[in-house]
C-alpha cells in the first residue's frame, strides 16, 4: 500500500514537473516573439529616420532618389498600417532588370512579377513621419477599415490565393474549423483553437490571411493564452457564410 501511494507520489511530481516545463517553454516563446517584434519596430524606425533625415527638401516632398527597391521592406511596413499593397516612399515603380539602387536589392526585385508590390514614390514626406510617430508610440495607428464579413473573406482568401496549394490547404484548414464549431455547438474543443499547433501554424497564422479568414468568420484571439477562440455569442450565420465562401472560392477558382 505503502509502495502504491509512493508510486502516485512520483508520478504526480513528474506530471507537475512537465507542467512546469511547459509553461516556462511557452513562456520562452512569448518573449523571444516580443524580442523580435521590438528588434524589427526598432529597424523601420532607423530606417525611416535615415529616410527623412537624409532627404529632406524645401518642398517637403519626397524626391525621386529616395525611392529603393527592397520587397522585405515593403513587407515589414505593411504592418505598419494604412498602407495598400507597399511602401509608399520605399518601393521603386520602375520594370527595368536594373534597380535605381542595386546594391540594395535582389535581382528579380524590380521586375513585372512583383508589380502588385510596388507604388510610386510620390506621397509626401508628411506621411513617412506620420508613419515615423506611430512606430515609436507617439502617435495612435489610424484604426483599421472595417470590412463586411463577405468582403473581409473574399480580401483573406484573395491574399491566401499567392500561396498555390498552401493557401488552398489554408482555407480548407479553416472551413474544417468552422463546420466543426457548426456541427458541435456544445463542445468547448471545437470553439478553441491552439496558435502554438505546428499544423495550424503551418497551415494558418503563418500565411497572410489565414488569421483574417477566421476573424472574419467570428474568431478572437484569447486575451489569456495564444490562440483563437468561438466567443459562445458568436453568430452561427457567420460560420455558415465562410462555410459557403471558401466553397464558392475554391469551385470557382478564387483558391
């Protein structure tokens, strides 16, 4: 008897060890994704203050050379906010196989191929330090365009379409979600979705518009832990309607 409660003993000190182990893994991650957010804030400040500083004019506007091809970038400060598809100040229009500053670039970074990435540099110095001030918090990001939920699907799955095969698999992942959610109302595993999975890292948040589909289909992020959940007044129409769109999207090509 003895031996027995030893033994329970031990396996619930093992099992609390594990937690413990576990908790302080996730807790490692949290900060190392904090570390890189703050590390790549801090460069598109740099960046953009060595921008301003370096051409600034009388008119105040933006002059020709200080357009760079550079797609990372353009990448990095979508998440700025307010931008449609580049940087406004930071990516080159020109096709040519040359770049206007080729040592910053790679080959194909001009091309026709990344059309979609680029604008032309033509917006005012205004709006970099605008950009400036929301990254170093001094300035509130303007709020963010609110889309019907139709339109906010189609805009996710148009950003999944890039990805080929994977952003089908995206979308798929997610309509699996939510017929899930639809056909087991009462079961809590199926209104939480886990954002530390290696498959719906893989599958969703690692793709643009993977996050967005599900929001748009009533998804929140957990204010306590990282992932996703069903809040329990979340509205079945809006599961049924990304049910029925992700269907449409994939019959008709979209995907």
């Amino acid at each position: 008897m003895q031996r027995r409660e030893e033994g329970r003993m031990a396996q619930d000190m093992a099992e609390d060890i594990i937690a413990i182990q576990r908790k302080l893994e996730h807790e490692k991650q949290r900060i190392e994704r904090e570390a890189k957010e703050k590390e790549r804030k801090r460069l598109q400040i740099e960046l953009l203050r060595d921008k301003i500083e370096r051409h600034r004019d009388a008119t105040g506007t933006v002059p020709a050379d200080l357009m760079v091809c550079c797609l990372p970038v353009c990448m990095l400060a979508m998440h700025v906010g307010a931008l449609a598809g580049g940087v406004w100040v930071l990516m080159c229009a020109r096709t040519s196989p040359t770049c206007c500053r080729p040592t910053c670039c790679r080959p194909t970074c001009c091309r026709s191929n990344h059309a979609p990435d680029r604008v032309h540099a033509s917006r005012s110095l205004v709006y970099v330090q605008d950009q400036l001030a929301v990254l170093e918090g001094l300035k509130a990001p303007p709020p963010p365009k609110e889309l019907p939920p139709a339109e906010a699907m189609r805009a996710a799955m148009s950003a999944l379409k890039v990805y080929g095969l994977a952003g089908r698999v995206a979308a798929e992942t997610v309509r699996t979600l939510c017929s899930n959610a639809l056909a087991n109302p009462g079961v809590a595993k199926f209104r939480h979705i886990n954002l530390d999975n290696e498959k719906i890292k893989e599958r969703i948040s690692s793709k643009v518009g993977g996050l967005g589909l599900l929001k748009s289909a009533g998804w929140v992020k957990s204010a306590t832990e990282h992932a996703m959940v069903l809040p329990t007044e979340a509205d079945d129409a809006l599961l049924r309607l990304a049910v029925s769109e992700i269907n449409s999207a994939l019959e008709t090509g979209l995907l």
